[in-house]
C-alpha cells in the first residue's frame, strides 16, 4: 500500500481519472443544452450524429498515431484530452448567444473517450 502511494505513476492516473470526470457533466446534460440552444427536437437529435463522427475520426487518428509511434500511447491521450478540456471551458465562458461556438465545444469534449479506446485496442499490439 505505501509503494503504491510513492509511486509517481499512481498519482498520475488518479489525477487523469480526477480530470476525466470534468466533461462529464456536459456528456448527462448534452440533449438538454442542445434544446436549449433553441433547437428543436429533429436537430437536436441529427446533431447529434456529429459526436459519432467525431469520436470516431478521434478513435481512428489516434489509434494510428499510437501504431506508428513506438511507447507513445500515454502522451497521446493527453493531447486528445486537452481539446476536451478546452471545450469544457468553451462551454462555461462563451456567451450563451455564441451558439456555433458552444456546440463545437460540445463536440470538441468527445475526445476525452479516445484515450480509452485507443489504449485498450492498442494493448493487445
């Protein structure tokens, strides 16, 4: 237990699992703040479709940079993951007539998921 508390890696992850839950709550409330937007209920949901689309494009890229790149996994997951915390900060500061702006920071939020599929798939390389 003490060795796992000194270790430096061990504080890395918890701040990284800390950081991860930031985006979080825009993920629970993500239909409600699209409506709200003054959408209606058919946009809401086609744009929806867009986060698909990202993290997918997200997955892809990154998976193929974690390929072609030798022990590069953990420094790619965090820089997708700051293109997640810059949206959060979109969302919190932009103003709510600025709403380009707040649903590209909607969709910049997604990469916070690519690390975890990318890490996983790339384990078994």
């Amino acid at each position: 237990m003490i060795e796992a508390l000194k270790d430096p890696k061990t504080w890395i992850f918890a701040l990284f699992s800390a950081l991860n839950q930031i985006p979080n709550s825009l993920t629970n409330q993500r239909q409600i703040i699209v409506t709200s937007l003054g959408f209606t209920t058919l946009q809401t949901t086609l744009l929806s479709c867009v986060d698909g689309l990202v993290e997918i494009v997200a997955i892809c890229t990154g998976i193929m940079i974690v390929s072609r790149i030798p022990n590069s996994r953990a420094y790619v997951g965090a820089i997708y993951f700051i293109p997640a915390l810059a949206g959060v900060l979109m969302m919190e500061f932009l103003p709510w007539s600025n709403k380009v702006g707040l649903l590209f920071s909607i969709w910049m939020e997604d990469l916070k998921f690519t690390f975890s599929y990318f890490h996983a798939d790339s384990c078994s390389l």
